[in-house]
C-alpha cells in the first residue's frame, strides 16, 4: 500500500505525517506537490496541517483551487481515503469534500494544548481500532478550528453519524470546558457520508511517540492502515 | 470598469474578532454602538472591453466561488464605472 501527503505552499505538517507513515506505520510514502494531478499509485492521501497560501482570504480558501485537489475529488469519488489534517480538514471544507467550515475560535486565541477527544463512531476506516467512548489526548494548535454548519447540516451528520470525534474531559464525558475552540456541539472530526474522507483539527501525527506527550494518535493511523489492507482484498 | 464586493459573515455566525471591535470601541466611549461585525471588501479591476453585464456577471461568480465561503457568508456586488 502506498501513502501519499500532500505538499502546498505553505504546509508546514507534511513531514510529520510523513515520518509517522514512513517510522510508525512503516508502510511507503510519498510528498506529493499540489500541481500534481495524478494520484494513481495511492491507497490514502493525507492533507497535512500548516498555513497553506499563508491562510490568505481564508484557510484552506486558495489551497482547494490547487491543481491537485480536482485529483483529490475524483480519487475520494474513487472510495480512495482522503484524511485532512487541521488545514487540511479547513480545506476539505472549503473544496466540498466535508460539509460545514471551519471558522475562528471563540476565544480568539491560537489555541496549542493538548486536548481530549471522545470516539463518536468507530466505524469509520479512521477508527475501527477503537470503541465508540475511546477517549484519545492529542495535542491541538489553530486559531481557526471552531467547526460550524447550519441547523440542517447539523441534523445531517447526527442522523448519519458522521460526527467522528468530539471533544471531551479526560473521563470522555462532553463539557463546554473541554471545549478548546467553541466548535457547534464540541465537534472535533467529522467524515462524509461514504466515510472515506475524514477531517479533524487535532493533529494525531504529533501523538504518535511518549516524547511527544502521547502515542494515541498511532490507534488512528492503524486503523487506516487496516482499512487500506481490507480494501486490497 | 471596478467590481466591488462585499463579503459578510451570515448573521448566524459568531464573529468573535466584531466582538472584540465592539469592546474596544466601547471602552473610547461610544455607548451607543450596540454590535459591531467585520466583513471583507474586495476591489475587482476590470479590462475597459468588458460591459456592465459582463462585469456584473465575472463579479457574481467569482464573489460566490473563491471571495465568499457560502456556508458561512454572504455577499453584494456592486459595478463602478
């Protein structure tokens, strides 16, 4: 199986998925330049966090218009796995691929902690590893992470279960405290309805090694992994 | 010919930076500014050869597909000679 990461002006989280891939998944991994238009070879794309196009007229606003992205569409269509990390979720959005947006926290603050997010489905290929109350700390930073959509968009993800993770204390259990960015219903990671795209603002690639504060986030990258597997069959 | 164009939030949505604004504001005194929201405004430089309709048009799309996000925000395009 073969993992592609995707490289915009601007990304700066691509190596780090990269190594997570290249070290802790150990499976082959490629950057791929936004310009790139083919991604035959790949089994999953990940879209990395960073500030691509220096988050001008909004994050992830320039960056779906990249020439790679029509590629990312079509290979998603494909049932192919897309997994948007923190910019990469803003931009997901922003292309259509994800409903909602990703606007500025509440609090204003560029917001670096960990946090603790709570499994809402574990039936997704990004968390068939975990159970459902699966409570993972994973380190967060943005400033434009609060997720929103409207009433009937909401309805939508809730009735289909795309909600992924929210955000929660460490017993799981889902309070405005633990709430880092004031995000509609603690929304941390939603999917689409096909759940193979899949967009979080956490960053799991930074919680894959004890020196780092955490190794919850390999639970994810494994269930991806095993997902690619069970697809190849 | 210019386009401009407006962008705003929906007013659905939480501007916490006009909230910000709006606290400033109040502080230097102006007790009778009750919300302040921010939006964006944006200045299309358009080639002489193009008519009104034309611009009108360019202006709608380009405001709907890259200058406004339609899940969160709203826009008006206005043609200046």
């Amino acid at each position: 199986m073969k993992f592609g990461v995707i490289v915009f002006p601007g990304s700066n989280c691509d190596h780090d998925a990269y190594h997570v891939i290249s070290k802790h998944v150990g499976q082959p991994v490629d950057f791929i330049w936004h310009k790139e238009t083919d991604l035959s070879g790949f089994d999953a794309v990940i879209v990395p966090g960073g500030f691509s196009y220096g988050d001008y007229l909004r994050a992830g606003a320039l960056a779906r218009f990249s020439p790679v992205m029509k590629a990312v569409k079509e290979f998603a269509a494909s049932g192919k796995f897309v997994f948007g990390i923190c910019n990469g979720f803003q931009i997901l959005c922003e292309a259509g691929l994800l409903p909602g947006a990703l606007i500025r926290n509440a609090g204003l603050h560029f917001v670096c902690k960990h946090v603790n997010i709570r499994t809402e489905n574990q039936y997704t290929p990004f968390t068939n590893e975990l159970k459902e109350g699966s409570v993972l700390s994973i380190p967060i930073a943005h400033a434009e992470g609060n997720y929103t959509c409207d009433d009937a968009t909401y309805q939508t993800l809730e009735e289909n279960n795309q909600i992924v993770f929210r955000y929660c204390d460490e017993t799981g259990e889902i309070t405005p405290e633990s709430n880092p960015n004031g995000a509609r219903s603690n929304i941390a990671g939603i999917c689409n309805l096909d759940r193979n795209v899949l967009g979080m603002m956490p960053h799991p690639e930074r919680a894959c090694e004890e020196l780092l504060g955490s190794n919850d986030g390999r639970s994810i990258f494994r269930s991806l992994t095993g997902a690619i597997a069970a697809a190849a069959i | 010919m210019k386009a401009k164009v407006f962008v705003t939030l929906k007013p659905s949505v939480l501007d916490p930076q006009g909230k910000a604004i709006h606290h400033s504001v109040e502080q230097l005194g102006f007790q009778q500014v009750s919300d302040i929201r921010q939006g964006k405004y944006f200045e299309l430089s358009l080639d002489s050869s193009v008519n009104e309709t034309e611009a009108r048009e360019a202006a709608e799309k380009i405001a709907a597909d890259v200058l406004a996000n339609p899940v969160i925000e709203d826009y008006r395009v206005e043609i200046v000679q």
